[in-house]
C-alpha cells in the first residue's frame, strides 16, 4: 500500500513534467488533426489518441530533462521563479527526487519511442527524419542548444510547428501538404517566442550558468525587437491564406487573439529590462500561442 509520504514524493516528482505547459502540445495537433479532415482524410481515431500520447511524452521529456540539468548546473537555485519561467522548483527544494525524476525522463521516452515506432510501422521510413530531429531536439535542447542563440530561439517552434504539425499529419494521413507546412509557421513563430518572451526573468542567471540564447548574446533590446519580429511574421500565413482563398473564412477567428498578441509585443519593447514588469505581457502572449491555432482549428472545421 502506497503511503501518504510516498504519495506527496510521486505528486511532487510529476510536477516536474510542467503540467500546465503541456496544454501546448494538443492544441499545436489540433491543427493537423483539422488540416487532414479539412483535406479530406479519414482520421483513425486510435491514430489520434497515440499521436497525443507520443507528443505530450515528447514534450513531458524535454521539460523533465530541463528540470533535471538547470538543478545539476545551479540554475535553479539563482532563478526568480515566476509562473512562467524559473522551473518548477521541485528538485531545488526535493533534491533526492532527482532519481526519481530521472526514471520518470526514462519512461517518457519509452513512450516516445514505442508510439514513434507504431507510426513508423504504420505509415514507413518517411516520417524517421521528423522523428530523429525531434528526438535530436529534445536530448541536445537544454544542454547544447541554449548555448547557440539562433538555434535556441528557433529549436522550440521548429519542434512544435514545423515537426509537430507536419508529422503530426503525416502520422495521421500518410502524406505531407504544402498547406500545412504554410500554417505551421504560425506555431513556430508563436512557440519560439514563447520561451524567448520567458527568457527576459533569467538573463542574468543565464549568463551565469554558461547559456547564451540571444538575450545573453544581444541584450534584452535587440531581444525585445526579435520578440516583435517573430509576432508580426506569425500571423502572415493566416492573413496571406485568408486573401488567397486557400484557407477558409472561418479561420479568420484566430484573429480574434491578434490584439492578444500585439499588445504582448508592446509591453516586450515597453519592459525589456523590467522582468517583474513583463508578467502581465508574458500571460497574454501564452493565450495567444494557446487559443490562436486553436481557433484556426476549428475555423477549419465549421
């Protein structure tokens, strides 16, 4: 029988996953789940389940992993946590759960691993290359990438845009489409952003621990305008789709989070070296990243 200390132990050890940013991950594959009935696809219903359960894994992995280098580096304990950025604080304060969290990295790759190989069974070796660079970026993410700026700014929305949408389609259809390689870039702005926007809290801690994402290398203005680039360029492949007719009027809904995400990029320039400042701006931008393909989504669908 489980007592109640073990019991506290195993809840404190999942908060290590990062929960609520798991939320992320289904509302990225909502879009290739509406892109491929959109298309025209049958979707299989046991398809969609596993390709959740395989990209929220991925996902869970990348964050445990996180977790598990910034508190073996020191990073975790000079953060000023928010709830936003700064970890979940679990293994500063729990050091001896970081076995456990070790183990709970090893099952979500497993889970990585098992439903990878079932796509791969079921759709063939096109959908290996995806695969790979996911599985590169979440292994090689938090120790080598965070140390290349351009790399570190894109690695997050090239695994949830460009890899996740189109494999997630491809995994559920079999094909890839120039559609959804266009509307991924959405995500990819979007999420790229989102840890950049997060970035602003622990640049300093940063620095200090070895990392040099481009708030390091470039300063937190030239960070802040980057900030405001990637928004602008996220909603091109909407409003480009909207005025060539390849995307139906009713994603026109996601345009209903754009002042969301513009007044996200106002308060980027406005408290680019205030980070207590910036709270606000960094919870707008997290729904806009949420909601915007959410609604593409279902704008698709009508």
């Amino acid at each position: 029988m489980v007592s109640r200390a073990q019991a506290a132990a195993g809840w404190r050890v999942l908060q290590t996953l990062r929960p609520p940013f798991l939320l992320l991950v289904p509302a990225c594959l909502s879009l290739s789940g509406s892109l491929a009935v959109f298309l025209g696809h049958r979707v299989a219903a046991v398809d969609l389940w596993l390709l959740l359960v395989g990209a929220l894994a991925a996902h869970a992995a990348v964050n445990v992993l996180n977790e598990l280098q910034d508190f073996a580096s020191g990073l975790d304990y000079q953060t000023r946590r928010t709830p936003f950025s700064g970890g979940s604080g679990t293994l500063p304060a729990h050091p001896e759960l970081a076995a456990s969290a070790r183990g709970l990295l090893a099952i979500c790759l497993l889970f990585v691993v098992l439903t990878g190989a079932w796509f791969l069974w079921r759709r063939g070796p096109a959908l290996l290359p995806l695969g790979l660079a996911g599985l590169g970026i979440i292994l090689l993410y938090p120790r080598y990438l965070t140390r290349q700026p351009l790399l570190c700014l894109l690695a997050p929305g090239a695994g949830f845009g460009l890899l996740m949408v189109n494999g997630g389609f491809f995994a559920l259809t079999g094909e890839f489409h120039w559609l959804v390689a266009w509307v991924s870039l959405m995500p990819l702005c979007l999420v790229s952003n989102l840890l950049l926007i997060n970035q602003f809290p622990d640049r300093e801690a940063d620095a200090a621990v070895g990392r040099r994402h481009i708030l390091v290398a470039c300063g937190p203005r030239i960070g802040a305008a980057v900030f405001v680039g990637l928004q602008v360029l996220a909603w091109v492949p909407l409003l480009l789709g909207l005025l060539l007719g390849c995307l139906p009027v009713w994603t026109g809904l996601a345009l209903a989070v754009l002042p969301l995400a513009l007044c996200a990029a106002r308060g980027a320039l406005q408290h680019d070296r205030e980070p207590a400042q910036l709270l606000p701006y960094m919870g707008l931008h997290v729904a806009a990243t949420l909601l915007a393909p959410l609604l593409l989504s279902a704008g698709l669908l009508i």
